[in-house]
C-alpha cells in the first residue's frame, strides 16, 4: 500500500538521515526496491542530495528538508522532459514519425 512498507517502517522509527546502502543491508532490499519503496510512500520518504544525506521520514524532516527533495525532483522531472523532447525531434529529423 501506499505509504506503507519496510523502508517507511524502518524511516520512521529511527530519526536522521540514513545512508541507501546501509538500509538495503538491514532490510535486506536492493538499492532498486528502495527507490521504488521510497518512489510509492505517498510521500513519507524523502531523499538528500548533500554529502552525507541518504534517505529519511518525512515526520523527522523539517521544511527546508523537504522542499529541497522536492525542489530537486521538480528539476529532474523537467531535465527528463527536455530529454523526451530531443529525443522525438532527432527521430523526426530521421523521417521516424512520433
């Protein structure tokens, strides 16, 4: 479900910021289940991009935390779509219709 699961659980009960692979290790998970566990918490987990950042609850973040996570992922989302876009445009300009 949504907001559930065990990173969340893990997150929650345990205050800070927590290195990925460290997690991966105690909750024995891959780095790519993280992501996506991280991906559909409804929100509850967030990420820092700084040194020494990994992952942490939302309910132990304070604001500035979590707007820069989503700040960051707002960037990443348009630098994927400017690369969407030059993607079709290069395969148009090989006659491939999009």
């Amino acid at each position: 479900e949504p907001g559930e699961g065990p990173l969340e659980l893990y997150l929650r009960t345990r205050p800070g910021w927590h290195d990925r692979l460290n997690l991966c290790a105690a909750l024995s998970i891959s780095d790519r289940e993280a992501r996506e566990q991280s991906e559909h918490s409804a929100g509850l987990v967030i990420f820092g991009s700084g040194q020494g950042q990994g992952l942490k609850h939302l309910r132990h973040a304070d604001a500035w935390e979590a707007r820069s996570c989503a700040a960051e992922l707002r960037a990443r989302a348009a630098s994927h779509l400017r690369r969407a876009d030059e993607i079709e445009k290069a395969l148009r300009k090989m006659g491939v219709r999009t």
